[in-house]
C-alpha cells in the first residue's frame, strides 16, 4: 500500500496540486487523502471505499486507476493471506458468540424447552394413576372376590 500512496503523493506534487485543492475538487475529505498516500488503511471500514477514493484520485492525477487498484490488491491479498487460519476461526467463533447474546425483553422471551427426559417422566406419571384408579374401581366393585352387580345394603 506505500507505494500506491507514494506513486500518489509524487503524482499530486508533480502536478503542483496542494492537498486541500486535491480534498475539495474530489469532495473527499483531507484525512482520507493523507491516509491514502501515507498508506494507513487500517482508517477505513470499508475497503470498497478506500478502492473508489483511490481509484478517483488516480484518474484527477491523470494515472491509471485500474493498475492501482490491481497493486492495492495484490497487497490485500498478501496481507490477508497472512493472517492464520486458527485466527480468522476464532475470531468468526468470537462474533458468532455475540450474536447469540442477544439482550431480549421478558415478554418475547421464547419458552424454556423441557428435556425429553421431562416429558417421559410425565407420561410414566399418567399411566400409572391409570393404572391405580382402574385398578381402585376394580376393587370397589368386587365384594369378597365377587363381581357385585347390584347395589346392597347391610342391615
């Protein structure tokens, strides 16, 4: 990126154009052009930007915006390459995990999830008070292991 922005700054000398003349016939603000020709990338957010400013301010140099971007790109591509692999996981892990936390109001809260083991429980549950009141009303209706089938009084 040094030698975009020198090949910049010599441009814009030899021309006998200052930086504040260059900054306002661009309508890009003065930082940025210093950035530029100092090499400081790390100042924009948005490389697609950095490239137009770079691109624009090699045609109002009257040098080839396409050779510039290719030369920024090539020295993209080898500082990105030079990031690890474990990095950029980490990392992608890291913003992954902050997505997730999302702050949420107690009324959109979506509802808790019961284990399957909950639900088990619960069924194993109702069948055996099936199980016991099927089994009470058998006992009910037999007396003295007969089958009742009208009603009786004791006197």
């Amino acid at each position: 990126m040094d030698t975009v922005g020198l090949e910049l700054r010599s441009a814009r000398e030899d021309a006998g154009v200052s930086i504040e003349e260059a900054s306002k016939d661009l309508d890009i603000k003065i930082e940025y052009l210093l950035n530029i020709e100092e090499g400081k990338i790390g100042c924009f957010k948005d490389i697609f930007e950095l490239k137009n400013y770079i691109s624009s301010y090699a045609k109002y140099l009257g040098l080839d915006g396409d050779k510039l971007i290719d030369e920024f790109n090539e020295y993209l591509f080898e500082y990105t390459s030079k990031i690890p692999l474990k990095e950029i996981e980490v990392k992608a892990k890291k913003e992954k995990k902050e997505e997730t936390k999302k702050v949420v109001s107690p009324y959109t809260r979506k509802p808790r999830k019961y284990s399957n083991i909950f639900y088990i429980a619960i069924y194993i549950l109702i069948i055996l008070l099936v199980i016991l009141v099927v089994f009470w009303s058998v006992k009910q209706i037999t007396i003295d292991n007969n089958i009742t089938s009208q009603i009786g009084f004791v006197r």
